[in-house]
C-alpha cells in the first residue's frame, strides 16, 4: 500500500468491525436469542446495540479494554462484563447466541469452533465477522475496493485528522494466519451447515445454528 495512503487512513481511522455490526444484530435478532455470549467484546459497541433486546455477557481478556467497558456498562441490568479469555468461561453455561467480531482469528480455529459449537444451547446460533489471509486471486479481487474506499469512508466519517486511534481500535490485535480457504474447510467439519461469505474490508461471516 503507498505510504501516502498509510498516512491517510492512520490520520482518518474507523473500524471495519463496527461497520458490520448492524449485520450482527440482525442476525442475533433473527435467531430469537435471549442470552447472548460477546466473546472478545472491546469497549462494548456490539454490546451497546445488542442489549436492547436481550441479555449480553461481554468476555475482555485485555484488563485496560475490559475496564473500559466495565464502566460503560455500570449498573446496567442487562449487561455483564467478564475480564476473561473464552478459555475461562464457566464451562456449564450455554447461550442462545455467540458472536465474535474479529477475535476467531487470535484463536486456535479447531479447537475454538469445536468448543464453541458446545456452548451453544440447542437451537443457538453463532454468528462471527472474522479476518483471513489473502492467498488468492479472488482475495486481490476483494481487497482492491476495500484499499480505494477505506480512505473514502474514513474521510468521510472522521474528517478531522486524529493524533491516535479511538479507544475501541486499542486493544491488541493479530494477523490472521489461516487462509478463507481453510477457514471453510474448519467449519465444514466442526459446524455443518455453517454458512461462510467473503466480504469487503478483509473480513469474511460465519453464521451457524446449533442443531441437536
């Protein structure tokens, strides 16, 4: 990527995540759930816009982001915040709904959807915005718009230039390792049916929903 254009999106950020949140909630929505599980839940914008309409656990493994919705959601009844990884979950719990807007990446993918996939109650739906590694010719393809627009939007959004990003693009973050390719064949095996789309901003959707 040019570096004038590095410069462009560093001085305009947004968040490619918040972007598919409304996509989220649709889908959470749609499944009827009245639990749901935000694994990897940032300062809690996909939290803020789910608890209207059910029940939301927010799981932060980074203290400084968890603190940080701890307090945005202080004595609110519908809103719990655990400074926990998934790994610490309670092991007994299930959940109408899971999602996990770009945390599958920072996880073992196998292991993860497998447990995932238990958490769920019967009938529950998973729902993941995710990140993946560009291998192919299809990803060039999808990433040629997602470089001429990103600076478009930030612009658009955010046309003073910031001096650091905003609070909820702070915690840490990973590069993807595993390519859509391998992600599909992942989820075939440990959630049938699971319904995978690539998607603009280097981002792919997962939704499943948890047959018994």
């Amino acid at each position: 990527m040019p570096a004038w254009l590095n410069r462009v999106n560093r001085a305009h950020p947004w968040s490619h995540n918040d972007h598919y949140l409304g996509w989220v909630v649709r889908r959470v929505r749609a499944s009827g759930a009245r639990d749901v599980l935000d694994i990897g839940c940032g300062t809690g914008n996909l939290v803020a816009r789910l608890r209207g309409h059910c029940t939301v656990t927010g799981l932060e493994r980074d203290p400084a982001t968890a603190a940080v919705a701890t307090e945005r959601f202080r004595g609110d009844p519908a809103v719990r915040i655990l400074p926990v990884d998934f790994a610490d979950r309670d092991p007994d719990a299930r959940w109408d709904a899971i999602t996990l807007v770009a945390v599958l990446h920072h996880l073992p993918l196998d292991a993860t959807l497998r447990a995932l996939r238990g958490t769920l109650a019967p009938g529950g739906r998973l729902v993941v915005v995710g990140c993946h590694r560009d291998a192919t010719a299809a990803d060039a393809l999808t990433r040629l718009p997602a470089v001429l627009l990103n600076p478009v939007i930030g612009l658009l959004r955010h046309p003073a230039r910031a001096t650091e990003p905003p609070p909820h693009m702070r915690a840490p973050v990973a590069e993807p390792t595993q390519t859509l390719a391998e992600i599909r064949a992942v989820a075939a095996r440990e959630l049938p049916g699971a319904r995978i789309r690539r998607r603009l901003f280097w981002r792919y959707t997962l939704v499943y929903d948890h047959r018994v």
